[in-house]
C-alpha cells in the first residue's frame, strides 16, 4: 500500500483506495488512441469495454485504479522512485491497458484415440476398451496478451487425421496424487471473503491482523499455517456454535445490518431474532469440556526436573514440550503447572550464515513477519526474508 500510495502522490496513478471496476471516458478514450497507434487497429474492439463490480459492498466513490497518462513509459517511474515501484506501475498499466483490447484467439485441440488391450488369465480372455485423450491449444491472434502475456501456454499436438491408425513406440504410466488444497495468503484469502460476501475493503486489513495478533495463524513463506490454539479455538467453535461459526450466517448478518443501516430493516427484530437462540447457546456452552491445546513433543529433558529427580522419583525423565504463547512459541516442562521451567523456543533452518557461519535461525519482526537471521546477532547483522535467497548467497560464495 505505500508503494501505491507514493505512486498517487507523484501524479503516476489515480488514487488507489478504491476496488472500483470503473474508467472514466477520457481514459477509456485515451487507452484507445494508445492501442491503436501502437499496436493497430484489429487490437481495438469494435466499441469501449465498459464493467461491472459484482461486490455489493465495493467501494465505488472513485474510479478504477489506473495510470493517469497511458503514455509514459515505465522507464520515468524506474527513474523517478525505483524498481519495486515501478514493478507495481507495470502491472496497473497493463491490467488497466488490456481491459480495453481486443480478445485473444485461441484454437483448442482435442485428441481421442481408441484402443484395445487384451488382458488373458487361466480361464478366460477379454477385450477392453481403452480412451486416450489428449488437449492441445495454439495461439491465433494474441489481442490483449501483446501487453499482458501471463496466462498463455502453448500446447503444440503433433497433426493427426481422422481415422490414422497410430502406432505405440512409447507408454509411460506416471502415478499422480490428489494435492490438498493451497494454504491461503493474503490475496487469497481477501478473494474468498469477497466471494463469501464477507466484510469489506475497510476491514479486510483488520480481519487479518487479529488472526495474527492472536496467534491462531503463523506466516510461513507468505503463507497462511494453523497453529495449535488457532485448531483449539476453530474445534471449540465448531463443536458449540455451529450456528454461528458459519459463513452464511455471517454473511447473511452483514445483510440485515447494512438493511438496517439503509433503513430498510428495524434493529430491534433483527438482533432479538439472533440474541433469543443464542442465549440458550450461552447457557448451554457452559458446562462444555474446555478444549485441549495440542503440544508438541521433544527429545530433551527438563532440566529443572533432572535436578529434583533424586529427590522426586516421579520428575524423573520428565520432557520438554513446545507450547503456544503470547509472544510464540516457547519451551515448556510436560508436567505443568508441577514445574513452570521454561525457555525460548529457537527454531532452526539447517542453514549457516554466509558471513560468520553461525547457525541461521528463525525470527520475528515486530509486526509478526517470519524472517530468517544469524544466531550471533547483533554481533553478525546478517538477515533474509526467504531460504532461497540463503542458498543462493552460499552458492554464489562458493563460485
């Protein structure tokens, strides 16, 4: 968000706190008379492409985000403000400059190819049937893809004709398993909201960050991980508010309140038709069996018990577990609350620092953002936002 609002506040974009779908005339006009000097005529389609938002709740006060001068080129911001800026100005002006071009011609090829096996055993032999199939696609006219080229890829089949036999030189049974679903990001997660009919632009922001600050999630690789008390909390809600902890009711409440906001709907109805179900919830929910937060398990010894085993037999061997807290994750004794021994929780990448060799551990910035740092710190300042960008360090290193 800062890189665009700096892009606003140098006159290179309109401004961008909008999810408005919306271009003015002039704009719509001036992207046309760029297409077609350009590129030519047979980019531009017959008349202006005009869209609709499909959020009920997108906030439309301003138009689309845009470039506010098709002409000038991404070299100017390079120069202005730098690269990350002008990474974010390519991809409003593309977007911004194919959403008024013509579409792209793709020819789709299917492929399907009988064939018959014969499968024998000691008392019979049968004939199967067998469909291959094979799709291909190929490129006609690329339209918009001139300036946004992201979504092509090419598959090129060989020519076949209708009827040729074809002669097997090679089969290769490749096994592919069911992959589970991507964890979400913050994009992702943000385009589920929106689909869901969730929340809105303003509190996007805000629903993320109380996940965070709670500790029900941990960012790995930018990615979205559950985390024992986030599992606890979901399975507790779960279990005794299925009413509530469901996205149509969210959703549908939302509705009623922006009804009732308009005027349209009463508030009084409204909230007694969801505090009366709700109350007996309550009552119900308190004899409910507290949830238990998963730990995970170590190999190593509580020292505080090793030292009190000679005096304690049931200390002895006692483990170290990994618990959740405020601040994180951190090591604990198994048997708390009888032995309240704890420490840090240090996680380790297996990586050495490039600059001193000492281990390469992992951290947290003061907004929760996982990075990776020296152990040796602050005597060794050495830090990266990804494990990639460690192994290619090493390896420039060591060529």
């Amino acid at each position: 968000m800062s890189l665009a609002q700096k892009l606003y506040e140098e006159g290179f974009i309109t401004y961008h706190r909008t999810d408005s779908v919306a271009m003015a005339q002039t704009a719509i006009g001036s992207i046309r008379d760029y297409v077609l000097q350009e590129f030519g005529e047979k980019y531009i389609p017959e008349s202006p492409r005009f869209f609709k938002n499909k959020q009920k709740l997108a906030q439309e006060a301003h138009e689309a985000i845009r470039p506010t001068k098709v002409g000038l080129h991404s070299a100017t911001v390079s120069d202005q403000l730098g690269r990350d800026y002008l990474k974010l100005y390519d991809l409003i002006w593309k977007r911004a400059v194919a959403s008024q071009m013509s579409d792209a011609i793709t020819e789709s090829t299917t492929i399907i190819v009988d064939s018959k096996s014969q499968i024998s055993n000691l008392k019979s032999q049968k004939e199967n049937q067998y469909k291959l199939k094979a799709n291909g696609s190929v490129l006609v006219f690329d339209g918009f893809l001139k300036v946004n080229s992201q979504a092509l890829n090419e598959i090129i089949l060989p020519d076949f004709t209708v009827g040729e036999k074809l002669d097997p030189q090679k089969a290769e049974d490749i096994e592919h398993d069911t992959n589970p679903p991507p964890r979400y990001n913050d994009a992702s997660i943000i385009s589920a909201l929106e689909e869901k009919g969730i929340g809105r632009p303003s509190t996007y922001a805000t629903i993320i960050s109380t996940i965070e600050a709670r500790k029900y999630i941990e960012r790995e690789e930018a990615k979205f991980i559950p985390t024992p008390i986030g599992i606890a909390v979901n399975d507790f809600l779960v279990e005794n508010f299925s009413t509530v902890d469901d996205i149509p009711f969210t959703a549908d409440m939302e509705d009623q309140l922006d009804a009732i906001a308009s005027g349209e709907k009463k508030w009084v109805p409204v909230m007694q038709a969801f505090w009366e179900p709700f109350e007996k919830t309550l009552v119900n929910v308190k004899d409910a069996k507290r949830v238990k937060i998963e730990t995970e398990e170590t190999d190593q010894v509580c020292p505080k018990c090793a030292s009190l085993a000679d005096k304690d037999e049931s200390r002895r061997g006692a483990k170290l577990v990994i618990r959740m807290g405020r601040f994180g994750k951190f090591y604990s004794c198994s048997t708390f609350p009888t032995c309240d021994f704890s420490k840090p929780f240090v996680e380790e990448t297996g990586f050495l620092c490039p600059k001193d060799n000492g281990k390469v551990v992992v951290k947290k910035t003061r907004k929760g953002r996982k990075f990776y740092g020296c152990e040796n710190y602050p005597a060794c300042t050495f830090a990266a936002w990804k494990l990639e960008d460690i192994k290619k360090e090493q390896s420039s290193q060591k060529s």
